[in-house]
C-alpha cells in the first residue's frame, strides 16, 4: 500500500466512510457510531456497529486474487495488492525488462459477486481507448504505458503513484472533526491551485481530442508532500493526478447504469447530458461539470448529487441545482460559489466554454481580480440567428483541420443546435466523432446527413468507412455502391471506392 499512514481512529472513520458508500451503514448510523467512538475513545468502529445492531459479525472477507504475492505475471512481478479500481484489481508491479515500477490493473467485469474477463467487443474498445489515452503526456495525467494480454488475462500497465485516492484522502478529512472546514481554510490557496492543474489537465486532453467521461475523486490520485509536515492536520497534497483517462467504457456495473441506452459514467459525477443517456455527444463541457462537482466535494466535505440510489442520484444530476458552496462551507465566498457553480449548468452552454477558462477564473481570483472569475454568461443559440452559427461552423473548421477534435465538437454542436439541417455541420461532427473513437455517433450524424441530401457522395463514403469499423459489412457495402450511384462521374471517388470494396471482399 502506499506509504501514506492516517491515525488509527483516522483509519476508523475511513472504513465508515466506505461502508457508508458501499451501502451497508447509512450516514447517520456512521454519525451515531462515530459520537460513541468520540465518547468511549478506544473504541473500535466495527465493534461499536455491532453493538448498535447496525452489522452483523462476519468471518473473514473474501481475499482478492493472486494472494500469494510477490507473483511473477509475464514480464512483471506484481508485489502488492492495491485494491479494486474502476475496472478490476491494480497491483504495484515490477516490469523487468524496463526495470521500473508500474501499476497494473487486472482488466475484468463485475456483476454482483461474480466476474468475467472480456469479450472480443470489449478488448476491441478498451485497446481503442487505452491507444488515445496513451498518448497524453502531462503531470497531472496518470501515464498509460501499455494494454496487453498474458495467460487469459487482460491488463494495463500505468504510471504508479505512490499516494491515494482523492476520495480516501476527502474520506479522512472530512470525516475527522479536527479538520474538515479548518483544513480547507489553511489550504485554500494551494487546493484551488490544484483544481486549476487539474484544468489545466483536461484542457490539454481536449486539444487533442481526448476525453475523461468519468471524473470523480475515485479517479483522482493524491501525491503528498513529505517535506510539508503540520501536527494535527492531513498530509500537504504535492499533486493530483488525473487517472484511467478516456477508459470509461462499459465493463463495470458500478459506472454504467442504464437499461435502454448506454449511460457511461458514475451517478452523482456525471454530466446531465450523460445522465439523460446522450452517450455519444460527450463535450468538453461534460468533464467540466464532473471537475465542478469534485471541486465543490473538495471544498465542502460534501457531494452535491449523490443519494441513496443511482436513479435518485441521476434524477438530482438532470434537475436540481447545488446550494452555493458557501451555503456549506461558510469560509468560502461569493467569488468562489461562482468559480463552482459556472461548472455546474444544466446546459453545457451554460458552464465555461473551456477547462482553460475554469483555469483563468481560478487564477483571477487567485490573483485578487474577481471581476475576471465571474461565472460564464449563456453563449448565444438557434436565437442570435445565423450569424452566430456561421461563426461558430468557420472555427469548428478550423479547429478540426489543426487537430482541437474537442473545440470543434463543441462548436459542430452550437452550429447544429441552432441549425440542425446543416449537412456540412453534420458531416463535419461526424469526420470529428469518428476520429475520436465513437463510430456509433459518426453513423447518426452522417445517416442524417444522407437524410438531408440523398444526392451528397461524402455522407455514404464517410459511414461506409465506420460501418466497416463496427464490421458491418454488408450495410458499409450498400453505402459504396450508393456513392457511386449519386457520383457515377467522379473518376478519383469511383477507384478510391473500387479499392475500398474489394477489401471488403477480402475480408469476406
């Protein structure tokens, strides 16, 4: 585990935390059980929930896989059990080629007690977004090094920080009456320079078109300082490190909720255009709302939409809108309830436009300017009229053909929310979700595309190109011919086409 040691009543809290979590204490009975611990002082939380009739006794809980440790696995060693990530259990392992030390996480699906490994679709998507992620080179971004497959098992080999969990680290703070608001109040400074790194972070993922899709503390590693010591007061925060970047996909029970369509996320994190199972029209502004809500955790001990199921807790997400920071934490102020809350729109228009604009409203305010930390104003749609549109489609261009996948969705989607007819907007965020990774998307929007003008030669290449990714075969076929069919004069277009379709023969 990492080297980081709490205070053994400190530890006592951080169970209860989690078993309030995992919903086998509620909050008050953790609260009540806390207030006999305080009044007995030695006292053990386990035991004392027993004595209130809140638990039941058990034996001895379940050990996790390859318990005899260290253990060789491949080309590593793995020599320490780190616990159960967003997607299976993670190891601090020794890569012996490379003589260093990674993480690896043991990639499988959890549906209630039982587990299975991967399908060939899952493999499939996990590569796909483990190959984006990896690309990302940042101090605030766990590195991904490698996906692979040794002795049935599929893995990852990641960047190993030796710290913990924001939500641990929250869980001690927040749960231990000698820090809480105190410690936000001396740290202020230096945790709001944090959340700015962290924006900093997305920002730069989002120039290059990748995204989080699952933001929440769980995700978000904690290096301490081990030069700033203070008695009676939580380790100083060195960095937070965004982890398992863009790898939200649909392996685990607990992230993805949902029977009709997909919802990718965490309940309680999730953006509302993620909890209303707009699955493929993930923006830049949905990892922003995340970030704001692990922000107002961070400040106020508190996390706005989490309830006691995840239904209610998406219901929250999609309708109801935070009480101000400072509402909970009074040494916080207005200054800040706006840095926050401009994250939290129910609109994406409605929350900065960019992670690099969270980054500006901390540092103004940082700075002692809080007329540039106001939150963000509603960005004009449909009624500023074409203009605006025309605007907004130019840029997205722009942004496309320079590589900014992120900036040009978000504005395709202004242009098409204010004209949801324009073919070249359509095609244009179609090109852009393909070269993300979301085929599916790319489908919907060039199929409407066809929709529009039957007679366009482009929209049935483009889908024809990511029909074939999703080996669908046959319907990319129809579209290939259909391409030649509208464009039967178009010489550069029929042999590009040609190649294309006796590929699709080979690989019958």
């Amino acid at each position: 585990m990492p080297s980081t040691s709490y205070p053994a009543v400190d530890e006592e809290a951080l169970l209860g935390q989690l078993l309030v979590k995992h919903g086998l204490i509620t909050h008050d009975q953790l609260v009540e059980a806390l207030r006999v611990m305080g009044a007995r002082r030695a006292a053990k939380l386990g035991d004392v929930l027993i004595e209130l009739g809140y638990v039941q006794p058990v034996q001895q809980a379940r050990r996790p896989a390859f318990d005899d440790l260290p253990c060789p696995f491949g080309k590593f060693e793995l020599r320490e059990h780190l616990g159960r990530g967003g997607m299976g259990r993670v190891y601090r392992a020794w890569q012996n080629d490379l003589r260093r030390t990674v993480a690896v996480k043991l990639v499988e699906v959890s549906r209630g007690e039982s587990t299975r490994g991967l399908t060939d679709r899952e493999r499939l998507d996990l590569l796909t977004e483990a190959r984006a992620a990896g690309r990302l080179a940042h101090p605030n971004i766990v590195q991904v090094y490698e996906v692979g497959r040794i002795d049935g098992e599929d893995y990852i080999s990641l960047e190993y920080v030796d710290g913990v969990s924001l939500s641990e680290y929250l869980a001690f703070v927040w749960l231990t009456p000698a820090y809480g608001r105190r410690f936000v109040r001396r740290r202020m400074r230096s945790l709001l320079m944090h959340l700015s790194e962290l924006g900093a972070a997305l920002e730069y993922a989002h120039s290059v078109g990748v995204m989080h899709r699952d933001i929440k503390p769980a995700n978000i590693l904690a290096r301490f300082d081990d030069a700033v010591v203070e008695e009676q007061a939580p380790p100083e925060i060195k960095r937070l490190k965004l982890a398992d970047f863009g790898l939200a996909i649909d392996l685990d029970q607990e992230s993805v909720v949902g029977e009709e369509r997909q919802i990718i996320g965490t309940p309680g994190y999730m953006s509302p255009e993620q909890a209303r199972g707009k699955g493929s029209r993930w923006m830049p502004a949905s990892d922003i709302f995340s970030l704001g809500v692990v922000a107002y955790e961070l400040l106020t001990g508190v996390s706005p939409f989490m309830r006691e199921t995840n239904d209610a807790s998406l219901a929250a997400v999609r309708e109801e809108m935070p009480k101000p920071p400072s509402k909970r934490n009074p040494d916080l102020d207005s200054r800040i309830d706006a840095i926050v809350l401009g994250c939290l729109g129910k609109d994406p228009w409605d929350r900065f436009p960019r992670a690099s604009s969270l980054v500006e409203a901390i540092v103004a305010y940082l700075q002692g300017e809080p007329a540039a930390a106001q939150a963000p104003r509603r960005i004009a749609r449909r009624s500023a009229g074409d203009d605006d549109a025309g605007v907004f489609a130019h840029r997205a261009r722009a942004r496309r053909e320079s590589g900014d996948l992120g900036g040009a969705l978000s504005d395709y989607t202004r242009v098409l929310d204010a004209r949801p007819d324009d073919v070249e907007a359509r095609v244009g965020r179609g090109l852009v979700l393909f070269a993300l990774g979301d085929a599916l998307g790319a489908v919907e929007d060039w199929t409407r595309a066809v929709d529009l003008d039957a007679d366009a030669p482009d929209p049935y290449v483009y889908r024809a190109l990511a029909l074939r990714s999703l080996h669908c075969d046959a319907e990319a076929a129809v579209d290939y011919e259909s391409a030649l069919i509208v464009a039967p004069s178009d010489w550069a277009r029929r042999k590009s086409v040609a190649k294309a379709m006796e590929k699709l023969k080979c690989r019958r």
